[in-house]
C-alpha cells in the first residue's frame, strides 16, 4: 500500500452534531482506501471541537494529523494550552503552520518549544514565504525537534509560495 495524505478543511467537521455524518461520508475503512494519512487543516479557535473526529479517524486505521493554521499571532500559554489538549487524543503528528509566513528563526523556535510544553508526539511545520524565510524556518524547527516538514517543488503555494523542496533537500542533506 502506497504511502498517500489528504488534506481537509477543520471547518467542515467542527460542527459537533455533524463530525461523524461527515468522516463516514469522507472516509472509509483504510484497508479499502488507497490513503494512509487524514491531516486536518484548522484555525486556532476550531482546534478543539475537531479533535474527536481523531478518535474515529484512528478507529478506521489512518494515521491522524492535525494542521493549525495562524499560530504566529499567540501567546506562548495560547500554544501549550492548546498542545495539551491534542495531548488527549490519537493523533500522530501536530503541525502548525506558518500560515501568514511571518515568522522568523527564532520565533519558529520559540512557537516549537510552546507545543513540546504541552504536547510529547510528533511535530511537523508548514511555512509559507512571505518575508523569504521558509527554507531556514522549517530548518530551525528541525533543529528544536521537529521531525515533519512540507515543502514544494520551486516553492509553489499560495502567496510567495512555500519551502522550496530543491533547496531544503539540499540543506537536510547535512543533516545525515
């Protein structure tokens, strides 16, 4: 079975009353699926109320990610808080993203050790390249332990795109 991810809006499952109407519409049993990952993409405020569709998620087989978008504009508590929540439930990797791409080094950093306060699985990064910074933040956010990473080829993404894969493979490449 070949290793393939999806991607779903956070919004479309936040609605309690309709979470499991809508995965069981979505998704399948995984040994019928050619996919192997489900990560949902969500705002900060809507994290919380889509953490139970995991649960569902781990119970047909897939390994489950969550990808919380806008992370940059909170508090260091906003980021523990909200790790230790996801702490709670199955899930296989907790990414956030860069989503506005204004980040720096050293601020990817910080934003890492808030979710490894609060959260002890794995962590993944999703930049964007506003500010020309994608490549050495996603390289920074490996370095403080973060073992997921996006990227595209020649950057291409929404805005000025994303982690150029041609150049963060070069750079991983000191890595081992």
């Amino acid at each position: 079975k070949g290793k393939i991810g999806v991607m779903i809006n956070g919004s479309e499952i936040s609605d309690k009353k309709n979470q499991n109407e809508v995965l069981t519409r979505l998704f399948k049993d995984s040994n019928a699926s050619p996919v192997t990952l489900v990560r949902i993409a969500c705002h900060f405020g809507e994290f919380v109320d889509c953490l139970p569709a995991s649960e569902y998620l781990k119970k047909q087989g897939y390994l489950v990610g969550f990808n919380i978008m806008q992370v940059a504009d909170r508090t260091e508590e906003d980021i523990i808080s909200l790790a230790s929540e996801a702490a709670k439930y199955p899930i296989d990797v907790l990414y956030f993203a860069d989503s506005m791409g204004s980040l720096t080094p050293e601020g990817t950093r910080k934003i890492v050790k808030a979710f490894q306060n609060g959260w002890n699985g794995e962590l993944g990064i999703h930049t964007h390249d506003n500010m020309g910074n994608a490549v050495a933040n996603t390289l920074e956010a490996i370095k403080s332990g973060t073992s997921w990473v996006d990227s595209t080829v020649t950057g291409m993404g929404r805005g000025p795109g994303n982690a150029q894969t041609e150049y963060l493979a070069l750079e991983l490449e000191t890595f081992g």
